[in-house]
C-alpha cells in the first residue's frame, strides 16, 4: 500500500489558490469602486489563458 499523495491534488490545490486570489481581487476592485462588472471579465476572462 502506498502512502504517497495522487498527482491529481495539485491541480485542485491550485484550482482553490486561484479561486481565493480571484476573490481578494473582487473586494479590492468593490473597496476601491471599480466596475465589478468590468473586473469579473478581465479576471474570468483571462483564466483560461
């Protein structure tokens, strides 16, 4: 029996690290008064490049 971590938790780990920097660029850009709307789609936007 292995005990050795699956290769595939770090694609989530790294999934949760991109979500939880997407959010803190979301109330930054709300603290600030920048147009959410606008924000959501470069920050979505770009994800997949």
């Amino acid at each position: 029996m292995s005990l050795e971590k699956p290769p595939s938790s770090d694609w989530f780990h790294g999934a949760w690290v991109h979500i939880a920097a997407a959010c803190e660029a979301m109330a930054l850009a709300a603290k600030v008064g920048l147009d959410l709307d606008a924000v959501y789609e470069v920050i979505f936007g770009s994800a997949d490049n």
